[in-house]
C-alpha cells in the first residue's frame, strides 16, 4: 500500500508537469524546468555510479559532451532532420559506450581514486582535443546548428524533455530493482565481502559505468538540442561538479534525490544571476551557492531525500514503540 500511494503521488506530479506549459507558460520557466529535466538525467547517471555502486567520478562531464557535441556535428554538417538525429544518437551511444568501458578495464580494476583521476585526465584530453580541432568544433568559440523544427516549439520540447527523464527513471528504478542493482549495492556496502561470494566485482562496476556513461551521454545530446549552441564548456570540471552537488545535496543512492538536486541547484543558479543585476554583493554569487551547499550538509547530512526518509524511518519506530510492537 506504502508504495502503490508513491506511485500514484508521482503519478500526480508528473501529470501536473505535462500540463503545465498550458497553464503557465512563462518562456523563461518553460526553459529553466527544461534544463532541470536534462540534468535531473544527468544526476541520476552519477548516482548509479556514487550512490548505488560506490564509484567516486570527477570526469563524469567526457560523457555528457560527448553527447552534445556529437548532436552539434551531426546535425550542422547533415541538417535539422530526423535521420541526422538518429545518426548523432546512435554515434553518442557507441562512443559514449566504448570509452565507458575502456576507462572502466583500465581503472576499475584498482582502487576507486585511480578511477576519479582517470576520469578527470580524459576529460581534460577531450576538452583541450575540443579546443585545438577548430576546423571539426570551432574551438572555444563554439557554434550553433538547426534542430528539426518540431523540436523548435518550446512547449513541444518541454514535454520531450520531461518525457526523456521519466523514461530514464523508470529505467533505472527497474534497473536498481533488478538482481544486477542488487550486487551493485552490495559491491558499495562491501566489496570484498561480494567478491568473495563469487561475484564478477570488475564485471559488474564496468557495466555500471558503461550504463551511466551512455545515460550521461544521452542527457548531453538532449542538453545541446535545448541550446542550440556548443562549446567546449561542457567538458568543464564545473559540469561534474555541479552533477556531483545535485546528487549529494538530493539524496545519495536515491533515484529521486538527483531530481530534487537538480531543481535547487539550477533553481539557484538561475536566481542568483538575476540578483546579480540588482545588487553587487550577488556579483559573488558562487560564495552564496557555497554557503547555501554548507548549510543543506549540515542540517541534511545524507541529502534532503536520505534525511528525509531516515526521519521517517525513525517516526514509525516511535509508532511501533508506542503501540508496543
């Protein structure tokens, strides 16, 4: 009964998405909630490294600019249509794909900083590879390409976005579920003890890398569409270490706290810049963004979902308690 009354809670919110644009359609919020969609994706593929299998990345960002700049270049050099879309999908995939799996052979194997660092080295390659290839992706100056005009409805490309999220949700609750989620938790609460169960460790964190590397890839191409424009900020450490925030202030190891993270870290990046204008003390905006990430770890230690549910947990105990259970 507790989770037939989740499902139908969520069920609720996300019909009161769907139908929102028509309610309120502020161009701005309809763009802001966009962006919150896409990194919600994106959060939620760090998490099923960090949260459901314990695997620390600082260069999670190679992957979701992998995506984007494949969605750029497919579509400027073979025009806004469908086919170029899927050509830039199915070449996000593969890449994103084999470069998972090769940085997860070379690094996986050893101890989870060894991973961290690769990570970050490879994605500086790529960046600084993004930087010098000007006559491929114009270097830092960017571009900016046509997507196929029924995307270039904002109301149309809300709902495609919010849709992508709750596809990549309900995959990834299935996945988490599943009795490959299951080893991949028990990989975070104790390695050794799994390995010496005769599981496949290596196998299993690879596989986990290489889903959340293609999951981060296809948030990147669905970030590049919004835009329209692509540079090479999006292999900036900055993109990992906002995805990093979004999952630990949410919620660790909970699917829906990304979610949660990603609406108040881009909710804040967005109010702060505005309060910029107004006056010069929110110039510093990125020292408020800090105090305010302080602040939710020190009154929400296991991220506002974790603390949320462990207060809960503690609540009923009292109630079991009290009935003398």
């Amino acid at each position: 009964m507790k989770w037939e009354k989740k499902w139908i809670f969520g069920a609720m919110i996300a019909l009161f998405l769907f139908v929102l644009p028509w309610i309120y359609d502020s161009r701005s919020t309809l763009i802001l909630i966009t962006q919150i969609f896409i990194f919600a994706v994106f959060a939620m593929s760090y998490d099923l490294l960090l949260g459901y299998t314990g695997i620390i990345s600082f260069g999670h960002a190679m992957f979701f600019g992998i995506g984007a700049y494949s969605t750029g270049i497919g579509l400027m050099r073979n025009g806004e249509t469908w086919t170029a879309l899927l050509y830039a999908l199915g070449i996000t995939v593969i890449l994103c794909l084999l470069l998972s799996h090769v940085v997860g052979m070379l690094s996986l194997r050893l101890k989870s900083h060894y991973y961290a660092m690769l990570t970050l080295a490879f994605t500086g390659l790529l960046q600084v590879g993004a930087e010098k290839w000007r006559s491929l992706t114009k270097g830092n100056d960017g571009f900016t390409f046509h997507i196929p005009e029924f995307l270039m409805d904002r109301k149309i490309f809300y709902l495609f976005s919010l849709l992508f999220m709750i596809i990549i949700f309900l995959f990834l609750y299935q996945l988490i579920s599943s009795p490959f989620g299951k080893v991949l938790q028990a990989i975070r609460e104790n390695e050794r003890r799994a390995l010496s169960l005769g599981y496949q460790v290596v196998h299993y964190k690879v596989w986990a890398n290489v889903i959340a590397g293609v999951i981060a890839g296809l948030s990147g191409m669905v970030y590049a569409l919004s835009l329209r424009f692509i540079n090479t900020s999006v292999f900036a450490v900055d993109i990992t270490l906002d995805v990093l925030l979004m999952t630990i202030i949410g919620g660790v190891g909970t699917l829906l706290g990304p979610i949660i993270g990603a609406a108040l870290i881009e909710t804040a990046h967005e109010m702060l810049t505005e309060l910029a204008d107004v006056h010069w003390l929110f110039e510093r905006w990125i020292i408020l963004f800090g105090l305010i990430y302080i602040l939710v770890v020190l009154f929400f230690p296991k991220g506002i979902v974790g603390t949320w549910n462990e207060w809960m947990k503690k609540e009923r105990w009292k109630k079991w308690n009290r009935l003398g259970l």
